[in-house]
C-alpha cells in the first residue's frame, strides 16, 4: 500500500 | 530531492518557458494543440488540489503555483489574445477531449490508491498526463514544417517524464515504503508515448536537417 502522505512529487 | 528530480522537473519548466518564449516573442501558437494544452490545464488543477492543504515545502508550491499559472495562461494565449489566437491551426486540432478524459475518469474510479474525491481527482490527473500529448501529436504529424521551438518544446516535455522515471526508480532503491504504482504506470506509458517523436528528433537533430515526421 502506498503511502499517501508522501505526494511531494509535481 | 534528488538529480534526477531536480533534472526532470527543471526541464519540465523549460519546456513551459520554451512555448511561452514562442507566444510572447514570435506571437505565434503554429503548431501548438490547444485541446493538449487545455489538457494540461486540467491534469495540474486536479493533481495540485492539495496545494493550499497540505504543505510539503516551499519550492513544491512554487512550482505547483508556477505550472497551473502558465498552463492556464498558454490557453489563454491561445484562446483570446488578439495576435497569437490568428496563428492556431483550428481546423487541424480536431482531437476531441472527452475521449481522453472519459475513459481516465472512468479508470480513476475503479484503480486509485484510496476512494476519496482529492484521491481520484489526483489518480485522473495522472492518467490524463499520460494521454494529453497525443492531441499535439496528432497535430504534429499533420502539420508538415515543425519550427524549432515546437520541437524543443515536444522534446523537452518528454524528457521531463523520462527523468521522473529515473526519479522513481532512484526513490524506490533508497526510500523505505516508496511505492507509488498509479504515477509509475502512467509515466512509462506517458513516456512510452513520445517514443516514435523521439526517434525522429535524434534522426533530425544527428544528421543537422529539419525535423518532419512521416506522414
């Protein structure tokens, strides 16, 4: 599972 | 953040400057898509939904800000401006959007990491980026003389997603739990995409003559 906190990409 | 990174989202926005020197200084918009930029548009509102929620780091809502500020300027450009709307090629920009947003909607309901609105509309955006090119690819095979700047700016935009991958894989090798299957998938076919268009942009740029696609 992803983690969804960790969206720091464009 | 890493080279790779840095690098993929760097050329990303010399890509947008490149299209924004073109419609400031040449005043033109030949051979641009209208519908793929209008894509665009829509693939960075979704994606950065987030942007006045969630703070990650002051260079990350530059950016976010930057990329959603050009690409609804680009359309703007394009759509309105008294000069550079008369040199859009209406009549061959024919693609029509809702066969690219559809089916990634579609898919962004059924494959997403979690079923909220902000998760769906950020997996749509992905999915979306992945087919907004084909517009402008489309055009770029009808259009016979490709100028430089249209090419560099094809070109560029590819490479940022070629980079990302690299991003990726350099994230995964390093990071403890870095998994993110949706932007990987979706960037390689993105990738994938442009394959053809490189080939020719090598060929041309190697042998020193203009780039034309085969017809």
């Amino acid at each position: 599972v992803a983690n969804i906190s960790s969206k720091d990409e464009l | 953040m890493n080279i790779f990174r840095l690098t993929a989202d760097m050329t990303h926005l010399m890509s947008v400057i490149v299209l924004l020197l073109k419609i400031h200084t040449i005043k033109s918009c030949a051979g641009i898509s209208l519908k793929t930029q209008e894509l665009y548009a829509i693939v960075f509102t979704c994606r950065y939904l987030d942007i006045f929620t969630d703070f990650i780091s002051f260079y990350n809502t530059i950016m976010k800000v930057i990329f959603l500020w050009t690409s609804f300027s680009i359309v703007w450009y394009m759509r309105y401006h008294k000069i550079v709307r008369r040199s859009y090629d209406k009549d061959q920009d024919t693609f029509r959007h809702v066969f690219l947003m559809l089916p990634c909607l579609v898919l962004a309901l059924l494959i997403n990491e979690r079923f909220t609105f902000k998760e769906v509309m950020w997996t749509f955006s992905f999915y979306l980026e992945a087919v907004a090119i084909l517009p402008q690819l489309v055009l770029l095979q009808r259009t016979r003389n490709i100028d430089n700047l249209t090419g560099q700016y094809i070109f560029l935009l590819g490479a940022y997603r070629a980079l990302y991958i690299l991003n990726w894989i350099y994230r995964y090798v390093t990071e403890p739990n870095y998994v993110h299957w949706i932007p990987w998938m979706s960037g390689l076919v993105q990738t994938l995409l442009y394959g053809d268009f490189f080939y020719y942009y090598f060929l041309s740029w190697k042998n020193n003559v203009k780039l034309q696609l085969p017809a």
